[in-house]
C-alpha cells in the first residue's frame, strides 16, 4: 500500500470511530425549570454537562476534529495541540485518545485542578502558562512537534454547521416542539470562543420564523472584553486579566466571536454568576458549574422583565458543565472570600426574585 493509501485508509477509519462515536450517543436533556413566580413564563435548561466527557465543549470538539481530518490537517501521526482554559482540553484529549493521538494541552496556571486530572485521564498533557501566553505556547508546540494546532478560538464558527445536521440549536427547537411556548423569547448563552453563540445565531437567521420570533443574548462575566466589544466594535480592545468563570470571557476578542448574529449582550459580575449556580443546586438538586450561572443570571434578568410587561412566553438556556470539577473553587467558601467576591446581596436577589419574580433594584 502506497504512503497516500495508507493516509486515506487511516483518515477512513477515524471519521469511522467518530462517528460511531457519536452514534453510540444520546442528545442532551431539556430541564423544565419550575420556580413560584413563574405565571405564563418557563425556563428551559439544555443539559450539556450529560456528554462523554462532561461538558458543552464535547460538541466543539467534535467538530474540530471533524474539521482538521477533512481538512488534510490531521493523520496518523499529528499530534494535537490546543490551547484552552479545561473543558475543551478534556473533550479533545478524549478525541485524540480514540484515534490514537499524542495531546497537549495548554492551559492557564489558574485552571481547576479537576479539570487537568480529566485531561491526565485521557491521557492528554497540561502545559501551564500564564492566561496571556497559552496562544503563542500551543503554536510553538505545533511548530517544534509538527503538530497540529486546533485553534478553538479561530474555528469553532467555521467547523459547525450552523443549518443543521444535529447541532446544539437544531436539537434545542426540536425538543421544545411540543411546549406551552415552543418557540423561545429568548435564547441565552455565554461565550468562551464565541462558536455556540455564532451557531445559534446563524441557525435563527437561516430560518426566518424563528429570526422573527426568537432573540440571542450573549452573557459575559467580569474580565471579558466581548461586551465592550460589542458595543464599540473595536477589534482591538484587551484585558489584562483572565476571566474568573472557567470555559467563557476572553482577554482578547476572538475570530470565532460574531457580534452581528446577537442580538442583546448583559454583563454578569462573577459574584452573580457563582452565587447563581450554586443557588441552582437547590432548584435541581445537582451542582452546576460557573458558566451554568452566568447563563442562568442572564435569564433570569430577561424572565423578570418578561414578568413585568406581563409578557408570556418561553427563555432557553444551558447547563455547561458539571459542578464537581469546581469544588475547590467556586463552591469553596475560603477561595470565593480570597476573590474579594460577595455573594450575599446576589443570593437574596435570587429568593426574592423566586417568590415574586422580581430582582431587585
């Protein structure tokens, strides 16, 4: 067998494993979330914490690597690398893994040490650096290894279909198809490379009902430029800190970020978006992670003006990730007093808010 032989064989047999990977899985559950306050409104949850490896990122993942193999960019001896804050890592180290693949993760100093633990699982590696240093880190290591860098940041649009094929927005109106509001007010989600958000956005767009009827908002936590970015479209605008919530909030804005398909964007303080998830734990009895919060804050935000106007209808967002891989931050009293972060004002805010649907002022 001739050298491109052997590439087409080996490249056949790995969108072979993906696939049956994918095969072998369930899609997601949407969580009707019940509270006193809600009259003629609903919360939808799309569970994405139920993947193989645990989080949204698991969808990413999957088309990234879909992307490099049909791309050429990919075979039997590329190793993988990608830069990230965890649940990417986690999810393409699990990818690599079933193609037999040496990956290499670059992840903040910061990062939760449950989160590289399941990298470790998969048999991946963790290069730690500074949160501003992870790009040119994973780009130096696909030069020297001749590797292939997946680039979250710069793909995640690109590599989805947006139109269908089973993406996160196409399962998300089929499974409200038989509710009170089946098609949403609202969508909210949070962005970390801005791939979610651009899938949802385009797919709203591409169907003209639900552009007419259904809105996007993007929620984004402290220490994130895309909400300044989306008001002054300046391409060039940076933090120097990282985000506190893991897997959303960029330094930087990203190529994958698409502020045209959005249609509203709310800034979350960390402090709403920890108290949150863990206010969460009571309503469904499971812990959630930070960016669950984040998401959740934002809807609730959009669920109580909704109350206001005495408007009816359906809000729609996410549950990212699992709360176990944060236990010895967010859901850690002593790491939350060492943030400076007070949670008490935003946890009263959400029991008024359950009672009579109001946030206070």
């Amino acid at each position: 067998m001739s050298k491109t032989e052997t590439k087409k064989a080996w490249l056949a047999k790995a969108l072979t494993i993906i696939n049956a990977d994918f095969n072998r899985s369930s899609d997601t559950h949407l969580i009707k979330v019940d509270l006193p306050c809600f009259v003629g409104v609903s919360l939808y949850l799309k569970d994405e914490s139920t993947h193989p490896t645990g989080s949204l990122k698991h969808r990413l993942a999957r088309s990234l690597f879909l992307y490099g193999l049909c791309n050429g960019l990919i075979n039997q001896d590329t190793p993988i690398i990608e830069s990230s804050s965890g649940s990417t890592a986690i999810s393409e180290a699990y990818f690599s893994r079933l193609l037999g693949l040496r990956f290499i993760a670059v992840v903040p100093h910061s990062t939760a040490a449950e989160k590289i633990k399941q990298i470790e699982f998969y048999g991946g590696e963790c290069h730690k650096v500074e949160p501003k240093d992870i790009y040119a880190k994973a780009q130096q290591l696909a030069s020297e290894l001749n590797g292939h860098y997946m680039d979250q940041f710069t793909y995640a649009e690109r590599a989805t279909d947006w139109r269908g094929n089973n993406n996160i927005a196409e399962s998300i109106f089929a499974q409200m198809a038989l509710e009170s509001h089946p098609i949403p007010r609202w969508v909210v989600v949070s962005a970390g490379t801005g791939g979610t958000s651009a899938t949802i956005g385009r797919y709203l767009r591409y169907n003209p009902d639900l552009h007419l009827n259904t809105q996007l908002a993007v929620v984004d936590p402290d220490n994130s430029v895309f909400f300044d970015y989306f008001q002054q479209r300046d391409v060039g605008i940076t933090s120097t800190k990282g985000s506190r919530i893991e897997g959303i909030g960029r330094p930087r804005v990203e190529p994958s970020f698409l502020p045209d398909v959005i249609d509203k964007m709310i800034h979350v303080p960390d402090a709403a978006s920890i108290a949150t998830m863990r206010w969460l734990e009571g309503i469904l009895g499971r812990k959630c992670g930070g960016s669950t919060g984040t998401n959740v804050y934002g809807a609730i935000q959009l669920l109580a003006e909704m109350i206001k106007n005495q408007q009816q209808g359906s809000v729609v967002s996410m549950i990212c990730d699992s709360g176990e891989r944060y236990l010895n931050s967010y859901y850690n009293d002593e790491w939350v007093a060492q943030q400076g972060l007070d949670l008490v004002p935003y946890s009263a805010q959400l029991e008024n808010f359950m009672q009579t649907g109001k946030l206070q002022e």
